[in-house]
C-alpha cells in the first residue's frame, strides 16, 4: 500500500476556535497534508470554496487534514491508509494556517527530491504541488515557512508467527509557523 500525507493539528488556532475551517473541493485528487489556498466560491455553491495547491500573493494559507470519510462505514474503517487521498469532486474541510501554530507531519507531505533533508531545525516551504520543501536554510521572501521542532514515532507494528505484519509506525515532524506574509 502506498504511503499518503499524514497531518496532525497539534496545536492550531484552528483547533482552538480562533481561525475558521472551512468547506472545499477540487477538481483534482487531493492528498492529505496538502497546503494551499482558497480560490472563491464553488460554482452553485454557498459556502464551498474551491482549493488550489501550493500559495498564491493575498491568500489565505490553509491545509487539508480531513480526508474524505464515508458515513456509512465505521470510525475504524474511515481511518484506513487508503482514504488518505480526497478523490475529485468530493467536498472536504481545510484549516485556516496561522503564524505560530503547531502541526504535525509525516515526510509523505514534504516533496520527494528534499525528503532526506527532514531533520530537527529544517524550514519547511510550500511548492506550486502543495507539498512542503524542506530545506537547511530560510528561504527569504516566502509567503509560509515553518520550522521542524522535534520528532517523534507513531503508530505501531505487530508481527504474528505465520499469520504476518499488521500496523506501520512512522515519524511525525513538529512543525512551528514561523513566516506567514
């Protein structure tokens, strides 16, 4: 199975009530993790915006971290690896980014040519694809860039005699907002 974007609202002013979240589609498949902006209204649309990759001058930096969950299935089955990509077309929620939040990631959100240079300390930025750049040095001028505060191991894998492997444990990268134009 392939491996998607995991993003954590550690510690966001989305999550605490003071930044808005907001209802969004696309016209492509979007990855969980993936930042970007929000492009006005969705057409027939009230309160559904349609969600572009990566930062545009004057707009509003947000994240997707809700896939797409089916509510006829149960809360176990709607975390499942695979559901980790919003397929087109399908409404999903964004948070608003804010200078000084908090998150979490796995380096399935940081583009595959800076992955190696994830690291305690790395600015991460945002790319035209919605994933983030890690990179040794601040990139001056940016619209976002946060910083890797720390790391850590999540999930767990159980090997059974015969029967197989089940679960993954994967990094998380803290990250901190520090630039937000």
């Amino acid at each position: 199975m392939a491996k998607y974007g995991v993003f954590e609202s550690i510690n966001m002013k989305s999550t605490k009530g003071a930044e808005r979240i907001y209802d969004a589609v696309a016209t492509v498949d979007i990855e969980n993790g993936t930042f970007g902006y929000l492009d006005g209204l969705a057409t027939g649309e009230t309160v559904v915006y349609n969600f572009a990759k990566g930062t545009a001058e004057g707009k509003t930096v947000v994240v997707v971290d809700q896939p797409a969950w089916d509510y006829d299935t149960t809360y176990i089955a709607n975390q499942r690896k695979d559901k980790f990509i919003i397929p087109a077309g399908t409404k999903f929620r964004v948070r608003v980014v804010a200078k000084g939040d908090d998150f979490g990631i796995n380096d399935a959100c940081v583009t595959e040519a800076t992955k190696g240079d994830l690291a305690k300390g790395v600015y991460l930025t945002i790319d035209t694809t919605g994933k983030l750049v890690a990179s040794a040095t601040a990139t001056v001028g940016a619209i976002f860039e946060a910083t890797v505060m720390n790391l850590r191991k999540s999930g767990n894998t159980i090997v059974t005699t015969g029967a197989g492997t089940y679960g993954y444990t994967d990094t998380i990268y803290e990250c901190a907002v520090t630039t937000l134009a």
